[in-house]
C-alpha cells in the first residue's frame, strides 16, 4: 500500500513543533514483500531509461516479491536530448508487473517554474532548459530574433508541452519512505526530524548531507550530486552517475532490507 501523508510519515510527536508546509507529497510504502528499483538523474535520456527498465525486469524475475516498483530519483529533464520523449514514456504504462512511481527533482521544479512564469525565471535555461526546448521542437534562436522575449518563449513551449506532461510533474512526490529507507532526489538536512524536512533540501541540498551521517535513523537513497560511481556512504547511498554525460544509469535494488546495484 502506498500512502501520502503530508506531515512527514506521521512521525512527528504532539509536543514536536509543527512541520513546515508541505507543497508535494510524502509517501510511504508497506516494504512487505515489496521490491523496489531506484534509477538515478534521467536528464532526457530515454535509450538509457529503457534499457534499465530492460535489467530491471530481467532481475525481478528471480525474486520472490509479489509487488515490484520502478522509482526515479528525479530530474527527469534538462540536459540530455530527448526529455519530451522521457515523460512521454512516464506518462504511459509501465513494463507489465510493475508499478512506477518518480520523485521531484530540482529542475523538474525549475522546468515547472518556467511555464508558469518565465519572466521570473530566466535562469531555467542556462540550467539545461536549452535541450529541453529544443526536445519539444522549440527553435530558441528563432523565437529571439523575433523580439518576442521569455514571454514569448513560455508561450511557444506551453503550446507544444502535452497537458499530461504538466499533470505528471506537478504530482511527483517529494519522498518515499521504504522501512528504513527514504528515497529523496538530493538528501536531507542531517539532525532535523523527518517530519520537519524543508522541501527544498530534498530537492536542492548537497552540504552538509553528503559530507555527514544524517543521524536519522534512515538510509538515504537519492541522486542529484553525481560521480564516475555509486556511492555507499555512512546513512546514504547516491546512484547519480551523470547519464546525459556518461550513457551510465544506475539501478538499485532494495529488497528484503538489503541494497544492491543491477547491473
């Protein structure tokens, strides 16, 4: 069963303070004889997303869990070349036997800032909003030389991006909780309660999370901060691996309590 509770998997006390507000969903998963793959950064990378759905189902296959859950990490787009494509493929149905299920990333956030208003937030495409332009057939360099603007430019891109593509962003949850796992797209600020956890750094934080234990009693599943290889790490582990650099997309298994790569 999934549930999505707003005040941090109901682990906050009456005598605790009340959690910050809340804009995306916490959920949390009965981890009985439940699986679930965690894929890393997608950034418009489609080829690689199918192929590790390909391993994925393949490595299901010799496990004895009836339910199986495919979870992206999050910034699903910017950066690679085809983030049209990769939420076309999300929004559709996921390989048989499976649910899926994509976190919140930061520039799923910011893509989503700049179609509600992209005179407030030009910064979008110098943060890999060029590439997602031009997945969705936008020509940039033309709409600029006709003097229309980031007015303009919004207008053009919210022409041509399918309404199921907004609906799936703007429902992406900000975390799943899994047992003793908590899957975010970038961390957790070590030493506040999980009920008081800002959205923002589960989405934006790097320091201090991935620099000391988060002392929370989780482990941390998230991307957002990449390197050559997965990371194991005191109360984390981060499987962003630059796809739309490297062509390599991590897998994590989590079953049975135990963690482990698909290769």
């Amino acid at each position: 069963m999934i549930t999505a509770v707003r005040s941090f998997f109901g682990l906050g006390r009456k005598s605790e303070p009340a959690p910050p507000p809340v804009g995306r969903d916490r959920l949390v998963i009965d981890p009985e004889d439940t699986v679930v793959y965690a894929i890393g950064d997608v950034h418009g990378c489609l080829a690689e997303l199918k192929a590790a759905e390909r391993r994925i189902v393949a490595d299901a296959a010799r496990l004895p869990a009836t339910r199986r859950i495919i979870l992206c990490l999050g910034d699903l787009v910017d950066r690679g070349p085809q983030s049209a494509d990769v939420l076309d493929h999300l929004t559709g149905a996921p390989p048989a036997g499976f649910e899926r299920l994509s976190l919140c990333g930061n520039h799923d956030e910011t893509f989503l800032a700049f179609l509600d208003d992209p005179q407030a937030n030009p910064g979008w495409l110098e943060f890999g909003g060029e590439e997602t332009l031009e997945s969705y057939g936008v020509d940039m360099l033309r709409l600029a030389r006709r003097g229309n603007g980031l007015a303009g430019l919004g207008e053009a891109l919210r022409d041509v991006v399918p309404e199921a593509h907004v609906k799936l962003l703007r429902r992406l949850p900000a975390a799943v909780r899994f047992g003793d796992v908590l899957f975010v797209h970038a961390g957790v600020r070590p030493g506040v309660p999980l009920d008081e956890q800002a959205e923002d750094d589960l989405m934006w934080i790097r320091e201090p999370f991935v620099s000391q234990p988060n002392g929370l009693g989780v482990t941390v599943v998230h991307g957002h901060t990449p390197g050559k290889e997965p990371v194991f790490a005191a109360g984390r582990i981060g499987i962003d691996t630059g796809a739309f650099a490297t062509g390599r997309l991590t897998v994590l298994r989590v079953f049975n309590g135990e963690a482990a790569i698909v290769e």
